[in-house]
C-alpha cells in the first residue's frame, strides 16, 4: 500500500456535485498528488467506477446514445471522423467500453466487436443497452494492462476516453494491445489533452488559469480519511505517448486535436464552450502497429 498523504499534499479542488453520491459511497475526503502503485490504483478505479455508473450513464447517456461512437465531449463522431477506417468484417476489440455505445456502432456496422471494461457496474449499463438495442455485443471485465485475448487475434482496437488515463503503465497497455492487434492493424485512442492538465478541473473561469507544472507526471489522487486512493488517474504529456507508442511497435498517422464546435454548448465536466474556444481538451492519436 502507498503511504498516506501528508496534509500539504492534499489540495481543495472543486466540487462536482454529480460525483458527490460516488463520493460519499467511497468515502472520499480530499485530493493529493502522489505516488501510486498498481494494485492500489487498479482497487480504487474498479471500485470508482462501479459506484460511479449510474450516475454517469444518468448525466451522459442521451448524449452517447445507445449505439453511436462518439470519441469525446466535442462530439466527434467515427461516423464523420472515419478514423477507424471500414470495419465491416473486422474483428474490432473497444477497450474501457463503458456502457459500449460504441461497441455496439461497430457492430451495426458490420464489425465483429468485443467489448471490454474494468467495471462491472458499466457492463451492467453496457448488458441494458445490449437489451435495447437487440445487439448483443460480448462484453468482458478486464483490465487494459492484462488483455484476456489471444496473440494476433484482432484487426482493430480503439478506445474512447477509457481505460488509457487509468492505468498504472501505459507501456504495459500499449504492448498489449500491440500482442493481441493482427500487424498492420489500427490502434486509435482518444484521452483529455495532456494540456488541460497545467489548469484547474473546472470549466469556468478559474479553469483558464495555469496551476500545474505541464511536466509534473504525478497521479491526481481522490483519497479518504486514511489516505487510501478513492480515484487514480495519470498524467502524460504528449511525447510521453509518442515515445511508448513507438516504444511498443506502433507508428503514429494522426494527432486529431478537435476544435470546440460551433453551436455546441454542452458543458461536460471540465469541458465548456468557454475553455474549448481557447485551448484542445482531447487527444485522439491514429496509430498502426507495426
């Protein structure tokens, strides 16, 4: 277990009220920044989004829909972006698919998807959408640094702000997508712009004011009383992912960072038209493993 934080390493951040049921089941008390290691973060993630799934499919699901792909808040759909390329006949693995939205779009599309996510309470979001839609995409709880599919057995993985800004080693990720990816086969992921990171979560004014180092990779870490991780998540800058894509065998073809749309006036977190007019708040790379 990683050693508790010291009180000057416990910030106040904002409050987000529709986190707040989360919060009080978990026990969360404050915010550090800090070391954490795998098992802990793993724990506090699972259990993070399990307390976190209704609530999050309650405030974000009319906008996913049940069967659309959408790789962030500034609404970037794969039926416009193309980013994935033809899926039909395609046999496409969704990492950290949530309610699998997306999963099932892919599949409609005449992709052969499996979808896979750490939380059991999201899969049970992701078997309900299964129901509705009558489109029974497989769905698997696993871990992104541990796949439980076959070497070579996948044409296309791709992953729209899941599991990547959560997991301990992002080289360990990207290596095992790199296993189970057939070569030549696309690897897409979108993730919050490392550049957010150097500004408050908040998607008012106080978010357009620099607070943190860029290159201060330390975890942001939600804790309770007894300093236990409640809520881990990692930063790395953009090169950070370049170099561990390269690192694990991929070539990257694309940096898509999505302009704040015209019109769009969906507030989503720390996503607003009010920072999106100045500055990237997704990333989404386009890679091919080699």
């Amino acid at each position: 277990m990683e050693p508790s934080p010291t009180t000057s390493e416990i910030r106040d951040e904002p409050v987000d009220d529709r986190h707040a049921r989360a919060e009080e089941q978990l026990g969360t008390t404050g915010v550090a920044y800090r070391a954490v290691g795998a098992g802990e973060a793993t724990r506090a993630n699972l259990a993070w989004w399990d307390a976190d799934a209704d609530d999050y499919q309650a405030t974000h699901g009319d906008f996913l829909g049940d069967a659309e792909f959408v790789w962030c808040p500034e609404g970037v759909r794969e039926a416009d972006a193309h980013l994935l390329g033809d899926v039909a006949g395609k046999r496409v693995l969704e990492i950290g698919c949530g309610q699998a939205a997306c999963a099932r779009w892919l599949a409609a599309h005449g992709a052969d998807v499996v979808a896979m996510d750490l939380s059991a309470g999201m899969l049970r979001h992701a078997r309900e959408g299964n129901t509705r839609t009558g489109l029974a995409v497989p769905l698997v709880q696993a871990t992104a640094e541990a796949l439980p599919l076959a070497t070579a057995s996948v044409d296309t993985a791709c992953s729209a702000f899941g599991a990547i800004p959560f997991v301990t080693s992002v080289d360990t990720a990207f290596a095992e997508v790199h296993r189970v990816l057939r070569p030549g086969g696309r690897w897409v992921f979108s993730v919050t712009h490392p550049m957010r990171w150097i500004f408050p979560d908040d998607p008012g004014p106080a978010g357009l004011t620099v607070t943190q180092p860029y290159f201060d990779r330390t975890p942001y870490v939600e804790v309770g009383d007894d300093g236990v991780a409640t809520y881990v998540e990692y930063h790395r800058t953009l090169g950070d992912y370049v170099r561990a894509l390269a690192a694990a065998g991929f070539r990257v073809d694309d940096l898509v960072e999505p302009e704040w749309p015209a019109g769009h006036t969906r507030t989503w977190g720390q996503w607003s038209p009010l920072r999106g007019k100045l500055f990237p708040g997704t990333a989404i790379f386009r890679t091919v493993r080699l």
